[in-house]
C-alpha cells in the first residue's frame, strides 16, 4: 500500500473545487478529479497535475455515485479524504413563493444532500482503513453562508446548505474517531458566476471587515486546514470575511 494520501475533490475542474484540488496536490496528495461535465477540462487539470486522475459522474444519479467512489478507490487502491464541493444553486427571489417548485425543490436537495451522504457512506469502509495507516479519514463538505444565515440565492438552496451543515454535525458523532467531518461554508467567492453579481461584490467591499469576497484559493485554504488536522470534528467553518460580524 502507497503511503501517499488520495483525495477525492467532487465538482473539481473549475471555481472552487479546482483551487481545492490545487491545494490538495501541493501538500503532496494524489487526487481524483470529478465533474458532472467538462471532461476535457477534467483531463487537462490531471494532466497538470501530474498524480491525479479524472472520473466523470452524474450526482443526481446514485448508481453514478457509487460508480465513482468505487472508481475512485480503484485508482490507487484507497481513499483517505473527501471533499463534497460539487453543488447546484437556482436563483430565486425569497419573497416570491410561487417560484420554487416541488421539482426545484427535488433537484437541489438530491444533489446537495443527498448526493453527499450517498457518498461518504460509499466512502465510509475506505476513509475507515486511513485510519489503520496513523490518521482518521477526513470528510470536508463545502456548504455556503446560506445554510448559517438568512441568505442566499433562494430559499430551497439555503435549506439544503443547512442541512448539508446538520449532516456534517450528525455524521461527525456517528464516524468517529475512526472519520472526522466537518464543513466550509463560504460567503461570496470571486468566480466566473459571480462576476456580475455586482450588488453582492458591494456589500463585500463596504462592510465585510475584509473588504473583499473570498478567492477560491481562500476556500481551498480553509479546506485545506480541515484536512491537516487530526482533531477538528463537527465544525462549520464560516467564511465570509467577517460579514457575519456587521
């Protein structure tokens, strides 16, 4: 068995998830990339990465879910941790009740919710067997702002980062000590998407203590401190630059 560490990165060709998977590959991991789309950027970001691997899957199918976890394993024989980037987002205002349908409210919560705990308990006889090699298996969930506070880009988005949030809470009693869970939960982050989301880049700029939106190698950081750790359980690590705080 290799002694180094494999990292599976959900959502991991662009934003966020990339900048996780950069990081990871750094602290010297070999990765399993993933995306629901975007193959080619999948294969481009292995190939620059050197020891990493993409596997291509649909989360909102659970057959694919199993699939890649097992696929995953497969690459270098064990998982030590996993990170749940990958996620999806309607935007809708909070007021208009109408607009959320049952099938809105479906999706969001199959990919978002579900498709995360589908995926550590695939995950969960491997991220066990890390711990036989001197450290427990590691869980990050990346989850939003939205499921702490009152915001959001709708209101079925927020409700599913917030229970993403309660299941990292729950499922971190439940692995241990064997598996340790915990989440980031980001603010505005500087991506593509929300380039012109310029009323969020404002309320960024005048009153969060950091005076800016999150980078994604900001994200990737706090993950990579969750990762790091041998102790941390249970923690929602909010990450917004102080917003909060005003």
């Amino acid at each position: 068995m290799q002694s180094t560490r494999v990292a599976l990165v959900t959502g991991s060709t662009s934003g966020i998830g990339a900048a996780i998977a950069r990081r990871l590959s750094a602290d010297g991991f070999a990765v399993v990339l993933h995306s629901r789309g975007s193959v080619a950027a999948g294969r481009a970001l292995a190939a620059e990465l050197g020891k990493a691997a993409y596997i291509q899957a649909d989360l909102a199918d659970d057959a694919d879910r199993v699939r890649l976890v097992r696929e995953a394993i497969g690459v270098w024989g064990q998982l030590d941790v996993l990170i749940n980037n990958a996620g999806i987002s309607r935007v809708i205002p909070h007021a208009d009740l109408g607009a959320p349908t049952p099938d809105i409210w479906r999706e969001l919560n199959e990919v978002n919710v579900i498709a995360p705990f589908r995926l550590i308990a695939e995950a969960e006889a491997a991220l066990r067997n890390a711990a036989t090699r001197g450290r427990p298996g590691c869980v990050v969930n990346v989850s939003s702002h939205a499921g702490v506070r009152p915001k959001g880009a709708s209101i079925p988005y927020a409700v599913t980062k917030a229970a993403l949030n309660h299941m990292t809470r729950l499922l971190a009693v439940s692995l241990a000590p064997g598996i340790r869970v915990n989440a980031v939960a980001p603010g505005l982050v500087d991506t593509p998407m929300t380039a012109d989301w310029t009323d969020a880049q404002r309320i960024w700029r005048e009153r969060a203590p950091m005076r800016r939106a999150a980078s994604p190698a900001d994200i990737a950081q706090a993950v990579a401190l969750f990762v790091a750790s041998d102790y941390l359980t249970g923690e929602i690590l909010l990450s917004d630059g102080g917003l909060n705080l005003t």
